[in-house]
C-alpha cells in the first residue's frame, strides 16, 4: 500500500507538472498516471487502494464542492435567474436525447439501452469543472454576470438528475418499468439538500460566533458535518430522496453568505487541502478506466461523444437565450459544460454488470468520454477564459 502512495505521489505530480509545462491541465497527466498504474496495464496499485477507490474520489469531491459553496455568491447567482435553474437539466436532457436516437444508428442497439447509455454519458464532472470556476472567481473573470457561480450550480445539480434518471433507465431494463416516483425524487432530493445544508449553516455559523476556536478546527468541524450528509444520504435514500453533496454546497455558500470573512479563511484552507484530494482524484479515476475496451473501440464510439458534446453545447446556448451574456460568453459557458470523467468512471461498469447486452459498448463509449472531453473541457476552458470573459478588476 505504501509503495502504491509513493508511486502515485512521485508519478501523479511528475506527470501533472510535465503537462503544465506543455500548457496542458494537470489533470491529463494524473489521469494517465492512474491508467498506467491501474489494474488494467501495470497494475501496481494496491487493491486495499482500490477498494476504497470510490470514497476516496467522494471524498476529493466533497472537498472541491465546500470549497464551491464556499465561493458561492448567492447574490450574483440569483442575478442570472431563470438560466442557472435550466442549466441543471436542460444540456443533460438534449445530451441523453441526442444519444438515444442516434445509438442505436451506430451500434445496432435498442433504445432502452441508448437510453442507459445516454444517462451514462450526460452527467458533467464538477470535479473538472468547479476548481476552474474558483480560478475564475479569484481573478475576477465573469464574476458580475454570475458565470462562473452558474456553472458550478449548475453542474452539481446535473448529476443528481442524471443519476436518477440512469437508475430509472435501469430499472426498466430489469423488467421494473418506468417509475415516475423516481423522477419526482430529483426536485425532493434537490430541496432537501439545500435545505439541510441551509439550516447546518446557520447552526454551524452560530456556533463559531460564540465558541472560539482556529480556522483549523473549524475546517474539520465542516468536513465533519459534510461527510454526514453524504452517509445520510446513503442512509435514508430508499425512505427519502437527499442529495448529500448539494447539501454540502449550500452548506459552504450559507457560511459565505453569513460570516463572509470566515469563508474566505477556510477556503484558502481547503485549497491547500485540494493539492492533494485533486491527485488522488484524477488518479484514481485513472485507475478505473479499462483500456482494454478501447481496442474495439472503432469509430463509431469516437462519433457518438462527439455527437453528444455537441448537442449538449446546444442546450447550454437554448439556456442563456435571452440573457445579458454575449456570444463569447455563451461559447466559454459551452466549452466549460463539456467535462465528464467521475460519474462516468463511478457508473459506466453498472450496465455491463447487471448484464445488459450493450454493457460493454456503454462502457467503452463512458470511458472515450473520459479520455476525450475532461481534456478538451479543461483545456477550452483554460485557455479561452481571457480571451471570452470580461475581468471585473481584479488582479489575474
């Protein structure tokens, strides 16, 4: 176990800083760092790693989505309206629909199981996209048209309805039908995160005001609270809808709101803590990409991302239809809603182990996802942001 840290330690930096070098996002190398070392190719990380690969990657997600909240301007983001609430399930929706109808074209499938397929490959990655919406919001670009804070929102929420919707796609494969209970479970599960996460904020600012303690411990006190919602959420879920990590993000952007100052200091904490979570993150997802798939490939998988990129770019566009952001700032919002890379990793395995005919070719096509759009979303996105964002004054 401890060689398999040092190797990801040692590889993971030396590879993400390789791809700096190249102008190219950390994550890239990271990720390759993860394929390499992987069960799949050298396979020197230590399966009591894998094992728990999964909690470590909520984990580094938890950590990225408190120090979204913690960002959060709650303010600028209802300035935007209409537009953050379409983005968290319109592009998704378009995506899915796009991949349905053109599957089955390709891969002689049925459309139940494109259906599967596009639930798999719609869900955007804040784990991409959030750290360069911070990035964003601490030099200043995009900040008084509440861009970067409705592309975090919005791609919080895009998984939850995502995943739901996957789940309902399954079930009807397994002969459960359509159950229209579970779609109401996302406006629930939405409101009861945000709900929870509101009320521990408010409990939790409170609480900091009249006992004193360091920034430290404050830190630990939220992370705390953080990893309670997400093992509520696991708890109750077949009794009550939650999202856990939607409750973690209003819990950072209550704190904001309330005890601004405080928000600032834990969330240079947090970003000291994301070095390390960001690492094991990418590396790991890394690690649960089969390369093996890839040999079948062809071109049609290739085709099919590429389809579905662009269908997605177009319901973010129907999004901002009718808003004050221009053309740039609509194309820089598009290329920034591309990323996918944890939940397809998380879920791209589950059809082909519940023995769904298409299971393979779903996770084929989940992980030219993976390989191909966390690249090219980081890479848009870092390298447009000046060009197609306004800076509103502070210092880059």
């Amino acid at each position: 176990m401890f060689l398999s840290l040092a190797l990801i330690l040692f590889c993971g930096f030396a590879l993400g800083g390789i791809m700096q070098k190249l102008r190219l996002p950390a994550l890239l190398g990271m990720m390759i760092t993860g394929i390499v070392l992987g069960p799949y190719v050298l396979n020197l990380i230590s399966p009591s790693i894998l094992d728990i690969s999964d909690d470590l990657r909520k984990i580094a997600l938890i950590v990225i989505l408190i120090r979204a909240g913690l960002a959060l301007d709650l303010k600028e983001l209802k300035k935007v309206g209409r537009p953050a609430i379409l983005m968290c399930f319109v592009p998704a929706t378009i995506e899915m629909a796009a991949v349905t109808v053109f599957a089955p074209m390709l891969f002689g499938i049925s459309y139940l199981e494109a259906a599967i397929m596009g639930a798999v490959l719609a869900a955007v990655s804040p784990a991409v996209v959030v750290p360069r919406m911070l990035k964003l919001i601490e030099n200043g670009y995009g900040v008084k048209k509440g861009i970067p804070q409705l592309i975090m929102a919005g791609a919080s929420v895009d998984d939850v309805f995502v995943i739901v919707l996957f789940t309902s796609f399954a079930g009807m494969f397994k002969g459960q039908g359509f159950d229209v209970i579970e779609l109401l479970k996302v406006p629930v599960s939405i409101v009861l995160g945000l709900a929870i996460g509101i009320l521990s904020g408010i409990i939790l600012v409170w609480l900091f005001r009249k006992i004193h303690m360091r920034d430290t411990v404050k830190a630990l006190l939220l992370l705390g609270a953080s990893f309670l919602f997400v093992s509520l959420e696991t708890a109750i879920k077949d009794a009550v809808p939650l999202s856990g990590l939607l409750a973690v993000m209003a819990l950072g952007a209550t704190i904001y709101k309330q005890y601004g100052g405080l928000a600032k200091r834990l969330s240079s904490k947090y970003a000291k803590v994301w070095v390390g979570a960001e690492l094991f993150l990418f590396v790991l997802v890394g690690a649960a990409v089969d390369i093996r798939t890839l040999a079948s490939v062809g071109v049609a998988s290739v085709a099919l991302v590429g389809v579905a990129i662009a269908f997605r770019m177009v319901g973010v566009i129907l999004c901002l239809m009718k808003t004050k952001l221009n053309r740039k700032e609509k194309l820089f919002t598009a290329i920034s809603y591309l990323p996918k890379a944890t939940v397809q990793a998380a879920i791209g395995g589950i059809p082909l182990a519940l023995g769904i005919p298409a299971g393979n070719t779903i996770l084929t096509v989940a992980v030219v996802a993976i390989l191909t759009t966390a690249p090219i979303g980081a890479i848009g996105a870092d390298l447009t942001y000046r060009k197609l964002l306004a800076n509103d004054g502070q210092v880059d």
